[in-house]
C-alpha cells in the first residue's frame, strides 16, 4: 500500500491553485477524492490557514495534490506563488487504496 503526504484541497483551493501555476514548466493537476468512504486525514501542517495542526480533514468531497510540489525545484522557481498557497493548506499522510477509488479494467 503506498502513503504519500498530500495537499487537501477544496474545488475553489483547486482553481486558485490551477491560476497560480505556470502551465508550461510547472502544472498542478489535483485529483478527485473518488472512493466512497475516504474517511478523514489528520493535518500535519502547522502553518495550514484555519485547520489546527493534528486536527482531522474531512476528505469526502476533496482534491489532493501531492506535498512533494513545495519541495521541487522547478516549482519553486516558476511558480513560487503556488508553493506559497499551496502551503497554508491542511496536508495528511493518506494512503491512495483508501482515497482513491480502484480501478476498472
């Protein structure tokens, strides 16, 4: 099973985002929350706007990107506003057999 950190977003935090990225270098394509019953996220951001660091994320409903953006060079560089947005969001350690829904041959 593989758990990755992911940004929790949103559909307005996914269209600010979407504006703030540079579409040619660096693009953000968060993903729908698809399963049916993802269950809720604990946030591990302590900067994360409105959302106490260690209080739960409700996750139906959502959009995930993943956390690794803030950290890539070329998102940094051509689109630093992103990385500053996207960093007052909640992040959770989520597995993706549980957020996602599997898929159909």
């Amino acid at each position: 099973m593989s758990v990755m950190n992911f940004f929790v977003l949103t559909s307005a935090q996914v269209a600010t985002s979407e504006s703030l990225d540079d579409n040619a270098n660096a693009t953000i394509v968060p993903r729908a929350i698809d399963n049916t019953s993802p269950g809720v996220g604990i946030n591990l951001n302590n900067n994360a706007t409105g959302v106490l660091a260690g209080a739960t994320v409700v996750l139906t409903g959502m959009f995930v990107a993943p956390k690794r953006i803030v950290d890539d060079p070329d998102y940094l560089h051509y689109c630093p506003n992103l990385s500053s947005f996207l960093l007052t969001l909640p992040f959770c350690s989520l597995e993706t057999e549980t957020i996602f829904a599997p898929v159909v041959p």
